[in-house]
C-alpha cells in the first residue's frame, strides 16, 4: 500500500496544477470559474487557448483520467458528509 502525502492550502492547490496540466480546461469547460455555472463550448476553448477543438478535446480526457486515477488525493481534501 502507498503512502499519499497529505497537503493543504497553497500547497494543495500548485500540487493539482502540477498533477493535472488541464485542470483550467476542466474549470473553463464545466464552468467552476464562473459565479453562474456556464460552461465553455470546445470551440469556445479553442479559441480562447489558439487550439484545435481535438486539442481541447484531448486535454479535458487527459485530466478527467487523471482525475479519476487520484481520486483519493482529492476526497481527502473534501469535507465529509455529516451523519443523519
């Protein structure tokens, strides 16, 4: 079994830039960096970042893996639900 190390504030969050390069596609294309929640379409990106939609495409899946493949790093740093 491996041992995660366990960070907080600042250092939890350059931690995830540097893990997952696409996390601001992830934000940009889900909406996570908007007050009102609205996502930004492929060619939206594509646009913004001058590159190709599959470009986008391809770094958004890149970071949803990876994402998925340290899913424990990350509920490490949520809050549990309270019991009922």
């Amino acid at each position: 079994m491996s041992k995660v190390k366990v960070v907080g504030g600042w250092e939890f969050y350059m931690s995830m830039t540097r893990l997952f390069g696409g996390i601001q596609v992830i934000r940009m294309r889900y909406g996570l960096h908007r007050q009102d929640g609205r996502g930004m379409t492929l060619q939206d990106l594509s646009a913004a970042y001058g590159l190709t939609k599959e470009r986008i495409r391809q770094l958004e899946e890149s970071a949803l893996h990876k994402l998925r493949r340290h899913k424990s790093v990350l509920t490490a740093h949520l809050p549990l639900p309270s019991p009922a």
